[in-house]
C-alpha cells in the first residue's frame, strides 16, 4: 500500500519547497537505508551524533547535516 508512495518523486518536491538548497539538520532512524540513502542524495552526512529513542527502544536516531 505505501510502497505505491515510493519513488514518486513527492518527498523530492516537499525537501526541495521547504529547503531548496539550504543547510539542515535531520534525525533519521538509523535502521532506515532508504530514508538514509535518500538524504545522502541530497547532500546530507552523518555527523556521528546518535540517540536512543525511548518511545521506540529498537530505533537509533542519527543526526544528519549538510
């Protein structure tokens, strides 16, 4: 059902109108490649900051910036 969502270029435009090209700060979870591999396509990087999230044990949160 949500995997119809993937790939249709909506993330794109909704990065592009709210940041265009300018710099950011993320948390992404860390078990997420495709969330990761997305942001790294538009010129984000791991910083090395992770947290544990409390409200979800199995989740990493990464920080990401560009």
């Amino acid at each position: 059902m949500l995997e119809d969502f993937h790939g249709d270029e909506t993330g794109q435009a909704l990065l592009d109108a709210v940041l265009g090209d300018e710099p950011a700060v993320l948390w992404v979870a860390a078990q997420n490649p495709r969330a990761i591999r997305f942001y790294e396509r538009n010129g984000f990087a791991f910083d090395g900051v992770s947290e544990d999230d409390p409200a979800a044990p199995k989740i990493t949160d990464a920080r990401m910036i560009r």
